[in-house]
C-alpha cells in the first residue's frame, strides 16, 4: 500500500513516520535507498566510517513529507502492531515504466551520486536515467539547511522538467516554487497501477455524506475524503459538483482505493503540516467537548483551544463493555489527555481512560534523570536487562546495574514480569533512549543527583559508582555520563597501593566533589568525605604540656589518672622528674573494645595504671597503649619498625584504625598501616564491613602483598589465614587475658559499687518478684540487688508452665552483670539451680 506520510523523528536507525488517520510506522536505514544501503553495506565490511556516508538526521528533518510503501506489519507480544515502511524509490514508483513518464510528474527520487554538473537521481523506473542540475537544486539546498550539497540517499520530491530518448533520460526540478505549482493532469497519463500519493489534483465533488465525501478527480478516478481530512473551515459547506484542491493521500493496491485530503497545507506540493506545541503533548484537559461521534471509529473533540481532536474507540472507555454510546452526543463534555499529535491528521490524539490520564509518565520527555520509576521486567540478556516503564516507554538496565553487586545469574533473582524499582540514569528522549538501575543503594539514596557538571560544587557529597579502577585512582560516574577522577591520594585516609584489588567496577560509594572546570567536564573527586579529627587528635596538650620525647616505642611505663575526658584519659607518668603528660585512648585500654569502656567507666581520677607502653608521639602528645597483644608483640619481637621490614605471609598483631566500605585499615606499632579489601576481611561474606569490624579493635593480619615504591601494604584478617599454627593456645591465651580484665574491673568496683561486684555469674540469690512485663520477663528486687536492675526473660522464668506474681519469693541464679547499665540478669530454671556451684 502506498501512502502519503509525514516524518516525525529522525534517529540513526531510523524514521518514525506519521500516517494518515492517526496511524504510525518507521522506516529502517536499510530501506532509504540502493545507493545509501550500498553505502551502509560497504562501511560494515571496511570497519571504518565513510566521508560519503550522512546519518539520517544530516539528511532529514521532522515535518518533511516523503511518499512510503509498506513492506510488512508486524505483532509485538503485547498485541501492538507495528508497521514497516520503505522510501526507496524502486519500490514506491514500482507502478512506472520509461514509456509512462511525462514532463510534468511529480515523483519521489534519491540521491545516487554527485556529479560535476549536478546530481545523478534514483527515481526507481528500469532503464532510465535521472539528472538533477545544480542550478535546478541550489533553491532547495539553501531552503532545507542541510549542508552546501545534497547527500547520497537523500529523498527527493522530484518534478519532471523533459524526457528525453522516450523516457530513457530525464531531467529534473526540485526547485520549491515548481514542486509547489505543480498539479497532476490528465494529460500525464496517470493510471491506477502507477498514481503517487502526494499529488496534488483538481477534483469534483461527487457525494457527500456524514463520513466523509466521495470525489472524482483526473477524468475517470474516484477517492474517498473521510471526516478526519475535510478542511475544518468549510464542512459544512460542501455540496455535490464543487471543485475543490485534494491530495492524493494513499493508494491500495488491491482495492484501488484512493484516499485524499483537503486540509489546506496538503494542497501544495512539497508543504509541510502544522505541529503542535510542545507543551501541550501530555496535557490534561477537564472539559473537553465532543463534536461529532463515529460508531467505528471514535470521537472528535474540541479543545479548550478550539483545536480539535480525535480519540478512537478503544480509548474513550476502560474496557468495551463499560463503553456507553450515549455519553458522546454531540456537545457532552469529557475530561481527556493529548496522548499523541497525527501530522497527517494536525489533529491531537486523546484518551478518556482512567489510567492514561493519572499515569505519570507518557512519552520520554516526561522522564526525567534521578527519577525513581518502577518497571515491569520484559527480557534479560547478556547486555542487561529491559524494563517497560509505561506503554510504549522501555528502559535498559545494562548488567552492571543489576544489583549492588555483580549478578553472575541475573536470571536467578528476576522473572520475566516481576516489578522493580528503578533510577533514571540517563533520559534522551530524541533517540528514545533511557538508561536505568536497580542499585539499591542509588535507588534509595537521599543525597543529590549529579546529572550535569555546573552542579558539581566544591564540598558537595553525593553517591557514584565506580566504573574504572587503575594504579591512578578511580574514575566514578554519576547521572547523564558525568564522571570524575578519585586520584590515588584521595581513595581513603590511608595510602591504597593497589586500588584495582580494593575497589570494583560498579561499586557505589559516597564521593565529595573537590574541584570542577564545567567547561572541560573536568571533575575531581575524594572518597574521604571529611578531613575530621578522629577521636584520638581531639585531646589537644596546652603548649606548657609539649615535652622533649625521651621514651622510646614499647617502652612500658606506670600512669597516674588525672583527668578523664570524654574519649581516653589523661595521665602523667610516674618517676619523671618532668612530669610528662600522655594520654591513652579509650580503645586501647583494653586488646577488647567492650571491656575498654567498662575500665574507662570504672577507673577513677588518681589511679595508677601499671605496665602502659609508649605507643607514639603525634607531635603534640604522647600516645600510650594498655593493649596487651600488642604489647607482647612488641615485647616479643613481634613487629616491624619500618616498611623495609615487612614480608609476604608476615603475621602482625596491630589495631583496626579505620573502617571503610571497602575494607579496613590496620595500624601496627611504629607507625606502619595496611588495608585488608573486604574480599580479604573474614571467611564470610562481607556484605557491610561496620558489622564485621569496629575502630580499635585489637587483629592479627598477614601480609599478603607489599609495593614497595609507594610504601603500601595489602592485608589478610580472614581468621583461617591468620593463625600461627597452635589456634587452641591462641584462644585460650585470649580468654584468659579476658577474664582477667574482668577481674580487675571487678576489683576496681568494690570502691564504688560493692553490690554489683559481688553479684558474679553463678552466684544464687533470694530475690522478690516486682512486675511481670507484656512479653513475659520479670523485674525482681532484693536486698542483695539494691540499686540494680534484675531481670529474667521468659524462657529463664522457668518455661511456660511457671507461673509468677508479684511478691512472690523466689531463688535465681546470676547469668551475667552489666557494669555499665547496672543490670543483673537472671534464671529461676530448675536445672541450673540445682547444679553444684
């Protein structure tokens, strides 16, 4: 079938062509023409581009009409149909022969060649020749603002000037006045087998009726005008015999059915339709009036702006059986959306139905970078996954984005059809083009989007991903394919030697922006978010208290007290004359972070604190450590004193200094550091590294591997890689040195809370029920517990059968203290009573 279209975008692959009476179809790149798929073929083969070989949106421009010939139709799995069109010349002028053509014709031709005098034209007809002089082009050429000449594949509306040899040269005008002027006669000889839609004839009115109206036109052919392509202007004044202007606007092959239109822009050759306003595409209309309602067909509405507009059956009701004829008389009134704009129509295409006009997103453009989305899984391959974020709007989830981590088996954790909650990555609405991602942690992210480079301000925090890790640093990307560079000094607070063993690609991380120059898109970046003091630089020594050092690392000192601050103590050390001043982190109290905070709670101004190493000194003070793997790896030899000491499978006692996503750096005594990656940090998966590790924790790494020119260390903390040998004796060595902290913190709470130090695990007491709670614990009191607080969980109440009140007297047994909360936990279980102490 032949038809007249109208183009509506142009893409590198194709052209999305409007047609007559609402419909779509697009033309692929291969059916542009023989000399462009010649062109196309050549550039395949060679891997290289073609100086010759223009993109579709060098050559066309949307709102250019071009004559089209449909090659096929066909069904998606969803039911829609799509229509596929050719423009090549050979296959829309098929109908014409040599012996046909007549100076006069107006017809579609191609571009084959350029020559020195003008321009050899495909115009599909066997065994003759087409030449376009400049002189008959530079009018066009100057019109069209499509570069100085015309380009090989361009489409042409093209008007026989002579004919020569009986047709076998022709030659021809593309100048816009001529196409223009020119009108199809009947002394052009045009039959049924070769008529073009896109002429323009002169016609009489021969019926008209409530559709439409029946014409005939060149001597002996009838057409059809339906109601869509009357002139809007003067319905109501055809009658049978007027003359009127029509052009042709499709041809059946079969049928021989001809349509044509008599809107007004169509009525000379080479005119292009009006379009539509870009802001009303989308637009919710409360009230819009219907005009004139086709049983068959659908509905024409006036609009708000005395436009009208056409909404076809299915779109004025839900379903067929909700539908009710009577709600569209003539002047009833309905609320619609503009869903779609018919160039061949300059008619706007609504809808009635509920869901189109609350949806959120109706084409591309209403999508915007940053949006969350949810869509519907389609398909998944090996390039990613493709989502359907509304009808006739798709998304690409590339592989990468699939999950926060690399999916091996995406098809493991979705099915075709499954919802999901998506970001927009990237929108470009022109080349129907949207980009999305299920990263959890960009979905869910609160920060801001980072979608173009002018928003990229110093100091501004915001989530990326990681899509390159190198020996210099990181490059992360962020919305619309702004990236930036994390350079190697600032991927973390301490030195990375191998940033592609630390971080991967896709990983996402919180990144502040450092520097930007928006006119080159260059952008620096940092992961390290704050230049913060941990929580060891905060205790700041007065300058009286800055002291010459004389002690050396691991020399083991004793402390008095003086002042307990917030996050460590202050103390002097004992038997200097100088009375220097130092200061011990909480954290390193203790080889174990919780039994550090109960001796800092229980230790008191004025104690003395016996056998604390000199840790180091930061310049301003003096770090000690009471860690006592630590200091017995000192004691033992057990360390490095410099980086050109450290070896492969080196097994270091130090402490956690940092924790990062990651990975977490460990710091040993003489200042060395080391990352363990989060591959490396444990036997389980490490999914969050806060929940495996915590700063100040007392480790013993191995040295996997060392790089010596930038002095940086990678670390093993996995517990199977990191034993000596003789695992047994390490935990039991652990375990008595804690139990014997608990021993001491025990002794350092006679002075002021005898009670609880007398309350340890095992010990039986009488105690008095108080309250029974909602989830079945008790809250008991005593004399033995004054001040306490002592409670048993349900399952220690004595099993469900127990039954308890208030006031009740009962024995229990002492389970576990809580010096820091002051609470005492209990069992009144039978079983463990009974047991000898």
């Amino acid at each position: 079938m032949l038809l007249l279209g109208c183009i509506k975008e142009v893409s590198d692959y194709d052209l999305a062509v409007s047609l007559p009476n609402g419909l779509s179809g697009f033309v692929p790149v291969t059916q542009i023409s023989d000399a462009y798929s010649k062109l196309l073929t050549k550039q395949v083969a060679q891997g290289e581009l073609l100086e010759e070989l223009n993109s579709l949106p060098d050559m066309f421009s949307p709102g250019a009409l071009v004559r089209c010939i449909v090659t096929s139709i066909e069904k998606s799995d969803d039911g829609r149909r799509s229509v596929k069109l050719s423009i090549d010349p050979k296959k829309v002028n098929k109908g014409l022969n040599s012996t046909a053509l007549v100076a006069g014709m107006l017809l579609s031709g191609s571009v084959s060649s350029v020559e020195d005098h003008g321009y050899l034209i495909d115009i599909g007809v066997t065994g003759t020749h087409a030449f376009l002089p400049h002189q008959k082009a530079k009018n066009y050429i100057k019109a069209v603002k499509k570069g100085p000449d015309l380009k090989i594949g361009q489409n042409l509306n093209c008007l026989i000037v002579e004919v020569k040899n009986e047709g076998r040269v022709v030659c021809l005008s593309i100048d816009r006045s001529e196409v223009a002027a020119s009108v199809a006669t009947e002394r052009q000889n045009w039959a049924l087998s070769n008529l073009l839609p896109g002429l323009v004839v002169k016609a009489r009115v021969q019926k008209v009726a409530p559709l439409g109206m029946k014409l005939t036109f060149l001597s002996y052919f009838t057409g059809i005008v339906d109601f869509m392509h009357i002139d809007p202007e003067k319905s109501m004044s055809y009658s049978p015999d007027q003359v009127v202007k029509a052009c042709v606007l499709s041809v059946h092959p079969t049928s021989r059915a001809v349509r044509l239109t008599l809107r007004p822009p169509f009525l000379q050759a080479g005119g292009a339709p009006r379009q539509l306003p870009g802001q009303r595409m989308g637009a919710v209309l409360e009230e819009a009036t219907v005009k004139a309602f086709y049983k068959q067909f659908g509905a024409i509405f006036e609009l708000d702006d005395g436009t009208l507009a056409f909404a076809r059956l299915k779109h004025l009701s839900k379903t067929r059986k909700s539908f009710k004829p009577g709600a569209f008389k003539e002047g009833c009134k309905h609320k619609c959306r503009i869903i779609d704009y018919s160039l061949m129509d300059e008619m706007c295409i609504v809808s009635l139905k509920h869901q189109i006009i609350e949806a959120r997103f109706l084409q591309y453009q209403d999508i915007h970078t940053g949006d969350v989305v949810q869509g519907k899984v389609l398909s998944l391959k090996p390039i990613g996954m493709q989502v359907k974020v509304a009808d006739g709007i798709r998304g690409l989830v590339p592989s990468l984005h699939l999950s926060d981590v690399i999916l091996k088996q995406p098809e493991k954790k979705y099915n075709i059809g499954d919802e999901v909650k998506c970001r927009v990555l990237e929108c470009n609405p022109g080349g129907k083009k949207l980009i999305l991602t299920l990263k959890k942690s960009l979905v869910q992210s609160k920060l801001p989007v980072l979608s173009n480079y002018e928003d990229a301000k110093p100091g501004l925090i915001t989530h990326g991903f990681v899509v390159c890790a190198r020996e210099f640093g990181c490059i992360v990307k962020f919305y619309n394919d702004v990236k930036g560079l994390v350079p190697k000094n600032e991927l973390g607070s301490e030195p990375i030697s191998c940033p592609d063993k630390v971080f991967y690609e896709g990983q996402v991380l919180k990144v502040m922006v450092l520097k930007c120059e928006p006119q080159q898109e260059r952008l620096l970046l940092s992961f390290r978010l704050s230049s913060k003091p941990g929580p060891e630089d905060k205790w700041k020594c007065t300058p009286k208290e800055k002291q010459e050092v004389k002690y050396q690392i691991g020399e083991i000192v004793d402390v008095k007290i003086l002042k307990k601050k917030d996050n460590g103590l202050e103390v002097s050390i004992l038997e200097d004359e100088d009375n220097v001043v130092a200061w011990i982190p909480t954290l390193h109290l203790s080889d174990f972070v919780a039994t550090s905070k109960l001796l800092w709670h229980c230790l008191q101004e004025g104690d003395v604190l016996p056998r604390v190493m000199y840790l180091s000194d930061k310049g301003e003070h003096i770090i000690l450590s009471r860690k006592s793997a630590v200091i017995s790896a000192v004691q033992e030899e057990q360390v490095v004193r410099s980086f050109s000491e450290i070896q492969p499978g080196m097994l270091l006692t130090g402490y956690v200094r940092n924790v990062m996503p990651f990975g977490v750096f460990v710091e040993f005594p003489f200042g060395v550091t080391g990352l363990a990656p989060k591959v490396s940090m444990s036997d389980k998966f490490v999914t969050d590294t806060k929940d495996h590790f915590v700063v100040g924790q007392t480790v013993i790494a191995k040295v996997m591997s060392i790089d010596e020119e930038k002095q940086r260390v990678l670390l093993n903390l996995k517990v199977s890689e990191c034993s000596s040998g003789d695992s047994a004796a390490e935990s039991f060595a652990l375990l008595n040195q804690y139990f014997k902290e608990l021993k001491e913190i025990r002794e350092l709470l006679r002075r002021g809370e005898p009670r609880l130090c007398e309350l340890v695990p095992g010990k039986r007491v009488h105690l008095v029920v108080q309250d029974v709670r909602e989830d079945g614990s008790a809250l008991f009191s005593g004399s033995s517990v004054t001040g306490l607080t002592v409670t048993a969980t349900r399952y220690h109440l004595g099993g469900e059968d127990t039954n308890i009140a208030p006031g009740e007297k009962r024995k229990a047994l002492v389970l576990h203290v809580d010096a820091l909360t002051s609470e005492v936990y209990v069992s009144l279980r039978e079983e463990l009573l009974k047991q000898r102490p």
